[in-house]
C-alpha cells in the first residue's frame, strides 16, 4: 500500500492548493491531511481491510505500477456493464462524477484526483464505525458507496475516505414473524434480513426458495442500501408500495460512530428519515429487515403503439395513451415503458417505415385468475385508437405467464448500460396531470421530447403507494409519491471533456421537463432517479419533509462528516474545483 499512497499524495498535491484550514475538509496535499503513518494506523486497526485502490482504468495507461495491456482489454470491453463498476471498490456508473479523470482509454489523462483516496472494505458494522471514527478524527472528506449504481454521483467523492459495503450482503430469512429488538412488539408475517450491501437478485433468489418476493428494484445490481434511503419503487410499488414502506427494522452506525438498531421504537426520528430521507447523510445503513409477500403470479404484456412521426397528431395520441396510466393501475396494472416522437423502427420488415413515433413496454398484471385479463383492457384502448385517427395509429400487444417474479425478472430485468457521461431527469405525475388538460400534457410531452428524444414512463406508484402503511406512520419519502402515478425519467448525453456541452445539457433538461413541472407542481421527483441540479431540489426530493429531515441532520450531524449534493443539509458546504471541501462562506 506504501507505492499506491505516494501516488495518491503526489497526484493530489498538483492539484491541491494552500486552502486547507478549519474551514475545509483535509485534503490530500495539504497540511491537514493525515500522514501515512496515521493512514497504517487505521489499516491496522481494521485487519488490513484499508484499500488504497488504483483507478480501474489506470491499467490502460502507460506509466502507472498496474498498467496491463491484456487487463485493459478486459476493462474496456466491461466499462460499459452495471456489474465491472458494482464490483470496483471505487468506480461508479457514470464517468462525469470522477471528472473523467481517468478512463479505460491512454489518449486520455489519467490521475487519482476524482477518486476517494481510501476504502474501508467493510464486512461488519465495526469497520463502519472505525472508518467513522477516523474521518471525524482527522476531518477526512467521508463517502459511502455500495454498488455505485448511482445517477447523482452521491457515491464518490476525491481525496476522500470511502465506506465500501458491498461485502455486507448477509441475508437471513423469518418464517412467520419477526420480533423488533428492544421492545415487545412482534409483527406478523414473513420478513428478510440483508446487509446494506445485498444486490437485488440475491434478494429475489435467497426469498423465492420461500416462495415469497420483496419491494425490490428492476436492475440485478442495484444495492439494497441506497435503493432504501431513496425510496425504491418497483413493479410491485403499485400492490404493495415503495421499498422503504416495507422496512421494519435497520441496523446503522451514526456520524457519532455510535452502533444502533432503530424502528418505530428505538430511534424513531432516524428510522423515519433512514426510509427515504437520502443515503450518505445520517449514517451508514449496515442491515435492513424487510417484509416479505407472497410471490405473485405474473402475466405479462408485451406492447408496441406505432404512429408515423410526422403526423400531427402524435402529441394528441400520446396523451390519450397517457391519460389511461391511472386507470389502468388502479386496475392492477404496473410496469414500464418507452415513448417517443421519433425512433428507428424497432421491429423493421419491408414496407415499413424506417422511423416512427409511439411507444413500447412491459405491463404486467400481478395474480389476475384470466390470463386474457390484460388483452381485455387494451381491447376498449385499442378501439378507441382506431375510430379517433383511423389508420393512423397501429397498436399490437401480446401476453406471456410467468409462474413467479423472479422468473418475470429473469426475461425483463434492466440490462442499460454503464460508463457513460449522462444525466437523468424526472417527474412524478399525478392523476390530475395525467387525466385532467390534455392539450396541457400534450404540450408537456413535446417538450419533454424536444432535448430528450424519448423517455421512460414507469407505472409503479398509485393505490398500492398511495395507501402503503409504512411502520410507526410514515417515512421520509417523498409525499408526491402518495399522489402519484407515473415516475417518467429521461436524460441527456454529451462527450468526456467536453463542459460546455455537459452544462448545455443541463440547461435543456431543465428547460424541457418545466411544463411537466407546472403541470404536476405538488409532487416532484424521485431522488434516486433524477437531475441533481434540479430548482428548489430540496422540496423537489422531499417535499414538506425536508424541514424535518434537516432538523434531525443537524441533530445526530452537527458537524457534517456525511456530505453529499443534492443531499439533506449539503447547503453549507461547495465542492472546490480541485475536489477540496470547503465551507460556504
């Protein structure tokens, strides 16, 4: 580890200026920054579990101690894949929030500077709070990444000491009830324990065996922790509601480095802001117990709505298909989908059209006694296309059963990509948004399209969100959830280095959602999911709970060793452009 952190000391003191004072976080580089003696001390302590990690894509590069030709082959073909970066203990999915600093790519520059000086490699809440301790010790920049399946970049910070808990990924099964710890009170009902670091098909597998399933999100590798500090929907949200209403018990460790076990009896304020309220900012989640349910029988419904993309009405059919999301959830239906203005044609065959307008996704209907239950709503859906814009809308749909979820999963699990430069941004919508002025939503959709192209619109809210009874009351989610019915999601691209082009970026995907904003003012966006930049971020994440949210921050933080943006309390603080944390003056 010696060689590794005189490389991460002399890359960081090019970069680092004279700032380091009271004011600021240490940095490598700088007089605050502990010397390597302090930085043994603390691999001691934790067994050799220290991590002074590399780049991944310094194996590319000439010039630096793992440079490997035939290992950066490897890296270059798995960059773009979910589980290279899961499996990295300081990578993450999207390149922009390491500054680029050193891609899988030798024409390109390559140093430690946006990357976490330090892991702790954490297998047990130990560790957790030893790598607590330090950072507060020392006033060492703390980061928490678990799988860096990340869109807000909240995972990775540079010249910071990271919490890796990936390995924490135990998981226990109850069989019928689970007893909460310090208190009486038994809950009735199947439940499963998971370290913070379980992924989501080791969740599904480890319950089906018990023929049950949990809340749980639609990518393999998205980690259990940050899923549940965001909320979680799911495909099962709109039955059973978010990930973070099935929570009845966690285990974490505090900025204080205190160990606790907190639930609707101990600790109620942190076990109602550990469910919703943001990951990497109250603590560091190391367990999670949630109720289980009975895996569901699972039809599914593949669909395609075709339209030429220069016909005029494009706008109008899709806000009629828009306009049906509520009722068709309320009717049981969930799922995603895909809506464009314009797309190469999908299922190309002669004659065709090279491009169309329309949509494309995956309904399912969960335990439905007709297997033709699906057909039979889009049977009215289907006539009423036909007689509004005859011959100008075609729409095809066919059904597939599905014994269980996880068989469901298996077929349909998210397989994006990863190693890009992008943002996501999004919106919840409500029924009155979505059934209520369709030239308004029509008009929302277009501009929604404009720097867009397409995007997604995700049925995993409505009666089963919206009437979830989360234990002791509430959570932290966002309470536009309980009035939602569609999560839609897009985002926008641009080339490594290329700044302008990034802020150009952000300004259309801020400019593009603001109709959808007007038209659904109440209910904001999903955190896991959307624009960091986002206006007013602080109620478009938490709505009407970001005042208490803040108010227990400043309880169990006072003297911030969790920062992240866009993140509970991060007002205070600015990220320098050579990394350094500094306070707001």
């Amino acid at each position: 580890m010696a060689r590794l952190d005189q490389l991460v000391l002399s890359a960081f003191s090019l970069l680092s200026s004279a700032r380091a004072t009271k004011s600021c976080k240490a940095y490598p580089g700088t007089a605050d920054w502990p010397p390597h003696q302090t930085w043994s001390h603390l691999n001691q302590t934790l067994h050799g579990r220290l991590l002074a990690p590399a780049p991944p894509g310094a194996v590319c590069h000439p010039g630096w101690p793992t440079y490997n030709p035939g290992e950066c082959a490897k890296v270059e073909a798995e960059w773009s894949t979910y589980e290279f970066h899961t499996n990295n203990p300081i990578s993450v999915i999207i390149d922009q929030y390491t500054n680029w600093t050193c891609l899988p790519n030798e024409t390109f520059p390559c140093s430690t500077s946006g990357y976490p000086a330090y892991v702790v490699n954490a297998t047990k809440p130990e560790h957790v709070k030893l790598g607590i301790d330090f950072a507060k010790k020392h006033d060492v920049r703390l980061v928490v990444k678990n799988t860096g399946h990340d869109y807000l970049g909240r995972s990775v910070a540079p010249g910071s000491l990271s919490i890796w808990t990936h390995h924490m990924n135990d998981i226990k099964y109850h069989h019928g009830s689970f007893k909460l710890h310090g208190c009486d009170v038994t809950i009735p009902g199947d439940a499963v324990t998971a370290g913070a670091g379980a992924q989501m098909y080791d969740l599904y597998s480890a319950t089906n065996k018990f023929n049950h399933t949990v809340v749980g999100g639609g990518s393999k590798s998205v980690g259990l922790g940050g899923y549940i500090t965001g909320g979680g929907h799911s495909l099962l949200s709109a039955k059973y509601g978010l990930a973070a209403d099935q929570v009845l018990q966690m285990t974490m460790v505090t900025p204080g480095g205190e160990i606790l076990t907190i639930n609707e009896h101990n600790h109620p304020d942190l076990f109602w802001a550990m469910r919703g309220g943001g990951g990497s900012t109250f603590g560091v989640l190391t367990s999670i117990t949630l109720k289980t349910h009975k895996t569901p029988r699972v039809t599914s419904s593949s669909w395609l709505l075709v339209m030429d993309p220069n016909s005029d009405f494009v706008y109008d059919v899709l806000a009629y298909f828009f306009s049906l999301f509520p009722s068709l959830e309320d009717a049981g239906v969930s799922g995603y989908s895909l809506v464009t203005a314009r797309i190469d044609n999908p299922v190309p065959s002669p004659g065709a059209p090279k491009q169309v307008a329309g949509g494309l996704g995956e309904f399912v209907a969960l335990d439905a006694e007709d297997p033709d239950y699906i057909n039979k709503l889009w049977a009215p859906i289907n006539k009423t296309l036909q007689e509004r814009w005859p011959g100008g809308v075609q729409f095809y749909a066919g059904t597939t059963q599905y014994p269980a979820f996880i068989d469901w999963f298996d077929v349909h699990y998210d397989q994006g990509t990863a190693g890009n430069s992008s943002y996501a941004v999004s919106r919840l919508l409500s029924k009155e948004a979505l059934e209520g002025d369709q030239d308004a939503l029509g008009d929302a959709l277009k501009s929604a399209m404009g720097p867009l192209g397409g995007f997604g619109a995700f049925l995993v809210a409505g009666k089963g969100v919206r009437d979830a009874k989360p234990r002791g009351g509430s959570d932290a989610v966002n309470p536009g959830w309980r009035k939602s019915y569609v999560h839609a999601v897009g985002g926008g691209s641009f080339p490594a280095f290329n700044w302008t082009a990034e802020a150009q970026v952000v300004d259309d995907l801020i400019e593009a959602l603001e109709p959808m904003r007007k038209l659904s003012p109440d209910t904001g966006a999903y955190l896991n999911e959307a624009l960091p930049f986002e206006p007013d971020w602080q109620h478009t994440f938490w709505g009407s709970n970001y005042e208490r949210l803040l108010s227990i921050k400043k309880a169990v933080d006072p003297g911030d060793v969790f920062w992240c943006f866009p993140c509970v309390g991060s007002e205070g603080w600015k990220e320098h452009h050579d990394g350094q944390l500094c306070r707001v003056s």
